[in-house]
C-alpha cells in the first residue's frame, strides 16, 4: 500500500493553483498565521507554507480564512508529519455549492449523523444545505403526520442552523408544499385538501391519489403558512425551499374545471405565486423547483420574480442549456440541480452521475447561474447505503468549486473515506457502473425499438422494484450472469477489510445486488431450485439493513423500509420473467 504521506498534495477540491516550492517541510503543528487582503474574491485564499515563513493564510473574508485552514487541514491529515513546501491561490468557480438531504422517505439521521454530515460538507467546502422535508419535521398541531417517524424538531433544526453558520454553510427550510403530499392527505384530518383520491397519470405511469394539494382550494394555502411559519423561523438563511415539483395530477381531480377554462400552467402558477407571497410575508426568500413553470409556454418569464428557481435533472441528457438560457434570458436566479445518482440504485450509476454533473456545473457556468444544488433522495425506503451518495458529494465538491480538474479517486478516498489506502473511492465507481451495460440498453424503446439507456434507476433497483414504465430489461441469462461475475470480482478486490463500518456498508451493497441478479436468474430460467436460498439471502439482507439503520438513522421509518424487501417474497416463491 502507497503511504499518503509520500505523494504530492492530494487535495479535495482541488485548489485553482498549487506550486511545490523549493525548501524544507514544515511541522504539521505549526500554527498558521492570518493575513487581510481585501482585493481577494470574498471565498478565496492564498495559503503559503515555507521554511522560511512558516504557514500563513491570507483572505477577504472570514469564509476566505475559513476555507484557506480546512486546505490546510486536509494537507495534515495527508502529511501527519511534516508537509511540504507550497503555495496555494485558491477561489470557487461558483457561488452557492449545495447539498439536499432527503430525510422524509424513511431514514431521518440522528442528530449525531446530521452535525458529523454537515462538518464533512465544510470540510468540503460547500457552503449551502437544505433537508428535504414533507413529513419529517415536528410541526405543532399536526402530530398525526409525523407520529412515529422521528421528525427533525424544532430544536435540532435550530442547533443544526447555529452549527452549519459556524462552518459558513447556509441551511435553508425546506417543505414541499404542493406535491408529495401523500403522508398529509392519506390522514383522514387532510383528505379533503388533495387534488384527487382518484388515479392519475404520473408522467406516463398510472397512479392513484392523493399526491397533491388542490391549488383552487384556499385551505390549501392556510394549511402551507402554518408549515412555512413554524420551519422558517428556526433557520437564519431566510432561505426556504418551498418544493412545488411533479404535480402531474392537477386537474384529474377538483381544480378540473379551473385547469379547463384557464390552463394548467396558469392555475399551477397561481398556487405557486401564492404560496411565495406567504414565503415573503415571513421574511423567507422562496426557492422552487422548476420542472413545471420550465416546461410551459411563458417559461421562465412566468416564476414569480423573487424566486430562485431550481432547475434540475438527473441524467446526461438533462436539458439544463435550455433551462439556464431561459432563466438568463428572463434575469431569474437560479440553480443547477444534479443528482448523486444513489437512489433507486443501491450501487449508484458512475457514468450518468459524472455526465449529469458536468453537464449541470457547465450550464451554470455559461448562463450565470448561482451555483449548483445536489440532491440526494431516498425513494422506496432510502435503501441505499451512505457511501454511494458519499461518492457523488465528494466529485461534485471538485466540480462546483474548480470543474477545470477532474476529482482525484484518491483524494476523494482520503478526505471522504478516510481511507489512507486511497482505493476506496475507485472501488465505489466500479461498483456503480456495475450494471452500466444493461443500463445502456434497457430504457423505453424508442420508435423503431431501438435501444434507449434505462432513466432514473439502476438495472438491478429496476428489476427489484419496476417503474411501471416500459423498460425493455434483458430476458436472457447471460447479462446478469455477467454482473455475478463482476460483483464476485469487487467483493474480493474490496479494499476494506472486514469490521469497520464502512466494509458493513460496502457488503451490504454487494448482497442486495448479489440479490438481486440471482433473482433476475431465478425467474428467467422459471425454476424453484434458487428460492430456499434466496429466502436465506432476503434474512440476511433484512438483518443487515437493520442493524446498519441503527448506526446513524432513528427507528421511525426502519420498518416501512423493509416491507420493500418483505415484498419480495412471494416473487421467490412464484419467479416470473424480467
């Protein structure tokens, strides 16, 4: 194994320039002295560490100062002795670099887990985060929502606020307050505010209500600043999030008749509007998902003026030239919103995650966008181990904050992993590429059934868990005997000896793809002979899941995310074709 300690700087991200300097190292004790210099950018650095001089750190700002000690930090932790001589000018090629944290499908962090997440995006140097809430907060008097989830409190939010400003990271409210509504308006005290109970089209895939709020209803709006008042005033970004995303069933309920004499974008708008005047009545600025308004006639131009849209997608393909030339054209803020790729993946998807990320850092770039927000999410039970979305939170530090230099796997695995073998982060990629040639080929057939890559899922997540979109997944043995192979090659090239968390979250990975492959298998060659060995592996993956839930996620949740395994069993017991 290659010592850390004998290779050039391996920094994350990694500065705009660095020079190796004639001279002797310096002790890593030796404390850095502090220099103004106000003609610097407001985050940059000039760190300079000589025989001669010592270490010294020179800013504008005290973010500036802040980022210039975590370079220096990371350069300890590299070189525990001495480090070598070096100077550094350092500054972000964005503004705003953000992380969202999905806490409301299933897994809510303990607090323990949300304070050690927030100094690892210091670390980092991120300097905005939001928590994707629609259930998960403890709002008073709507105990029937959150009972048993293990809500983030008033509290913690208030202390995880009070900790992210003492690293320069802005935390903003987040509520989804149109759409996802689903654990709100199952509730008995809820129901009549949903657009419908009935089925809809969910973006060409049948689904049944209710999903969200009915926007013609004024309750609707007394229901969301009740929300919006009790989260903003715990935060003191004045930032809030107020979500607003895939409300594909107005219309297919009561704002009908609204939806037909003025339009589904209007009335969409409408709501929208509303609820980002109650945003600035409570002193909020409103931040806002852009998937509806972008794909309207009017565009950009109809977001309400003061909004900061979030333009996202999640695959190579995801058209944000188009989505940044408008929001430019119109003078609307604005962020990128790439993914980490780990949902519905459980072994992420390393080639459209990084292609997705270029794709959205450069589009920030050209059309003046803020910066960029990465969303993590946690869809059928947040069933993905940490350190896929790890992975992705370490290459989009080096893409927001320098996207001339390409993220080091090595420096990802030192300062992400802790890893001094520096070969977990490469592993991690493999592992998430995986399946990367079904996923080429798998998608809905285009006209002519041509190939299509598979969207939003890994292959194996797919054939645990179908869409109900029409992927075309392969039928014939072969391709997943071929991801046996290369997943019994990983496990035994995984750089983590057993014990340590992490190996537990790697092996974790490895058997619910094992799994999933093997059922794959199981139905295609429409045999019995695998089931008493696959109800074996579901025990042990159930078990598994378990117990590593309880290593930094609280109990609410842990038992609806296994009824996603627990409804495996009977395609075991009863094996159909993929």
């Amino acid at each position: 194994m290659i010592d850390p300690a004998t290779l050039p700087p391996l920094l994350l991200p990694t500065p705009a320039r660095l020079d190796l300097l004639a001279g002797d190292r310096v002790s890593t004790t030796t404390t850095p002295v502090f220099y103004d210099d106000p003609s610097l950018p407001s985050e940059g650095y000039h760190l300079r560490v000589h025989e001669d001089s010592g270490v010294s750190i020179v800013a504008a700002t005290p973010a500036g100062r802040l980022h210039g000690s975590r370079t220096l930090d990371q350069l300890r932790t590299q070189y525990p002795a001495s480090i070598p001589a070096l100077a550094i000018e350092d500054a972000p090629a964005l503004a705003t670099r953000g992380v969202m944290l999905d806490v409301s499908r299933c897994r809510v962090p303990t607090m323990n887990a949300l304070l050690a997440q927030t100094d690892l995006l210091g670390s980092l140097k991120y300097n905005h985060m939001q928590l994707y809430i629609e259930h998960a907060f403890a709002y008073e008097g709507h105990e029937a929502v959150w009972a048993g989830s293990d809500p983030i409190t008033p509290d913690e939010l208030r202390r995880l606020d009070a900790h992210a400003a003492s690293l320069a990271i802005e935390l903003a409210a987040n509520q989804n307050c149109f759409g996802h509504m689903t654990r709100w308006l199952s509730l008995p005290e809820y129901s009549h505010l949903a657009e419908t109970h009935d089925e809809f089209d969910f973006y060409a895939v049948p689904r049944r209500g209710p999903f969200s709020l009915c926007p013609t209803d004024p309750a609707s709006l007394v229901l969301i600043e009740d929300l919006l008042r009790q989260q903003v005033a715990c935060v003191s970004s004045g930032l809030v999030n107020i979500g607003c995303d895939e409300t594909a069933d107005i219309g297919a309920g009561r704002s009908r008749d609204a939806v037909d004499r003025h339009g589904r974008h209007r009335v969409y708008l409408d709501y929208v509007g509303a609820v980002c005047e109650i945003a600035e009545r409570l002193r909020a600025r409103p931040m806002l998902w852009g998937d509806i308004a972008l794909s309207g006639p009017e565009g950009a131009r109809a977001l309400p003026e003061r909004a900061i849209a979030l333009a996202w997608g999640y695959e190579p393909d995801s058209s944000f030239d188009d989505w940044g030339r408008s929001l430019a054209k119109s003078g609307r803020d604005w962020l990128a919103c790439p993914g980490t790729s780990s949902w519905r993946s459980i072994t992420g998807r390393t080639t459209e995650r990084r292609q997705n990320l270029v794709a959205a850092v450069g589009a920030a770039l050209r059309h003046g966008a803020e910066g960029i927000l990465l969303t993590d999410w946690g869809d059928l039970g947040h069933r993905q181990q940490p350190p896929i979305a790890l992975l992705a939170i370490g290459e989009g530090a080096q893409a927001a904050w320098n996207p001339a230099a390409a993220p080091d796997p090595r420096a990802v695995s030192l300062h992400v992993f802790g890893d001094r073998s520096l070969q977990v982060a490469q592993w991690l990629a493999d592992l998430g590429d995986v399946d990367r040639q079904i996923r080429a080929t798998s998608g809905i057939p285009g006209d002519l059934a041509a190939p299509t890559p598979l969207r939003n899922a890994s292959a194996l997540f797919e054939l645990l868990h179908p869409s109900g979109a029409a992927n075309a997944l392969p039928r014939y043995p072969q391709a997943w005997t071929d991801v046996l192979d290369r997943l019994t090659d990983l496990r035994k090239s995984c750089p983590v000896e057993e014990g340590p968390l992490l190996a537990v979250q790697l092996a974790n990975s490895l058997d619910v793809a094992e799994f999933s492959a093997t059922l794959a298998l199981h139905g295609l060659t429409e045999t019995t002979d695998r089931a008493g060995d696959l109800h074996e592996r579901l025990d042990e993956i159930l078990e598994s899941h378990e117990r590593l839930w309880a290593s930094d996620s609280r109990p609410g949740g842990l038992d609806e995310s296994l009824s996603f395994y627990e409804s495996l069993r009977e395609r075991i017991t009863r094996p159909t074709v993929a």
